[in-house]
C-alpha cells in the first residue's frame, strides 16, 4: 500500500476569515452577501450570489461528498492534543459553533494544525456509502499559513451524548452575538474512541466554498438522542447541511 501524496492547495486569507471568525445573526452586517440553505440564496444559487461564491457552483473538488468506494491506502495517524479551551459560543442562524482559545492541536502529515472552532450540522453533510446521519459536527483547524483541515465526526440514532448535553445548555436559542461559555467545553468530549478515518481534498461546505480543504471524516460515530438533534434544529430553525457533490476525479483513501 502507499501513503497518500495528496497535495491539498492554500485556502486564501478571506476564505479562512470568512469560515473561522464569529459573526452576529445573519442581517447584521448588510455590506454581507447574503445566503441560506433554502429559497432564492438556498444552495443551488449560492455560486450567482456575487463573484465571490463562484466556486460553489464551478468548483471540482467541493464538499461534502458520498465515500461509496474508499481506496485503501495507509494515511498517518492523526495526533489530537486537545484541552479545555472553549471560549465563546454562537448561534449566527447557519449553524451553532464553539469558539476556541489556543491551545488544541492535531498533528497529521508533519504539519500541526491548531483547533479553531468547532460547529455542527443537521442532517449530516457528509454521507457514507449513501447513508445520511442525523448530524455531523465538523472540528476545523488551519496551520500559520493558513491552510485548513477539517475533522468530521458522525452522529447516529441512540443514547444521549454528554458532551451535547453540556454544551446545549449553554446554546443560544436564536441567532445572534457571540457569548462566553459559562463552563469549559473540550473538543475531545467530540471525538470517538477510534481515530480511523477517510480522507479526502475538498472545499468549505458554505460560501465561498474555497477549495484546498484537508477532510479527515471519522469512521466510527458517537450517539445523541433525537431530542438533542431537534434542540439544535429548533434553535436553527432549519436544516443545515449542504447536498452531497461531484466526486469528479477525486479519490477517497481510508
């Protein structure tokens, strides 16, 4: 088997401002292009709002995507170092998302990448093998150049998950302004016991769908109950996931 020699390209500076720094409720900044997951904005216009999102409807490598037939090869281990540096929690109406202090880091390939924020989406953007989940939290980081891995982890049907738990009762029940998380919130809380996982070169899953983006989806899923995935769809008020895209020329390891 090989190791995977994949180049995954830079994500421009706006791109990375654009997915990692808070925002306030969408209709706060109004010099903003707008978007939504449904309606005139909704997915399949995204690429025509301005310019700027031209991606979303052009790009070849764009996510999140369906791994129906993984190639077998031997990826790195991922090494997390993660510690309990929540800073700050948001409901910007697209997604709920825990903030971070410095302080977390994944190692993969030789690079170290440091954990920024952490967000969720319901259904699951990701499928695998054609199976949808009832949510996928997505842990992303970028390295000092700015380039960006994102850590997708599946959620299924079953017992309620503790780390939610936490977290959902500090989550804002609508759109609007960052605020201090009351108790410490730990990524690993998010991750499963398994680290084995798929890989793949993709793209930002919200405008503007900047490409480059190092995927690492976990195999294995963790549980959380159907009320916690309706308390999270309840302060969001909508769905939240992307369709699944082209694979076009990609290949998937595991």
């Amino acid at each position: 088997m090989n190791r995977s020699n994949s180049r995954f390209a830079a994500v421009g500076l706006g791109a990375v401002l654009t997915l990692l720094l808070p925002s306030t409720s969408p209709g706060a900044d109004e010099a903003s292009p707008q978007w939504a997951y449904s309606g005139a904005t909704g997915p399949e216009h995204w690429g025509q709002i301005v310019p700027e999102f031209s991606l979303c409807a052009t790009g070849k490598s764009q996510s999140p995507i369906d791994i129906a037939s993984p190639v077998d090869e031997e990826l790195p281990a991922l090494a997390f170092e993660y510690g309990a540096v929540g800073g700050e929690i948001l409901n910007n109406g697209h997604t709920v998302q825990v903030n971070f202090k410095k302080g977390s880091k994944l190692a993969v390939d030789g690079q170290v990448f440091e954990l920024k924020q952490l967000h969720f989406h319901v259904p699951s953007e990701n499928h695998i093998r054609g199976k949808s989940f009832p949510l996928e939290v997505h842990l992303v980081h970028a390295d000092g150049a700015g380039h960006l891995a994102v850590v997708g982890v599946m959620f299924e049907d079953g017992a309620p998950n503790q780390a939610l738990a936490n977290l959902w009762q500090q989550m804002p029940a609508s759109a609007g302004p960052a605020k201090p998380l009351a108790a410490a919130v730990s990524a690993a809380a998010f991750l499963p016991t398994g680290h084995g996982y798929f890989r793949f070169d993709g793209s930002l899953t919200t405008p503007p769908c900047s490409e480059g983006v190092r995927w690492l989806l976990l195999k294995k899923p963790l549980t959380a109950s159907k009320a916690q995935v309706d308390a999270l769809l309840h302060a969001l008020g909508h769905p939240n996931n992307r369709p699944v895209q082209p694979l076009n020329a990609r290949a998937v390891a595991e």
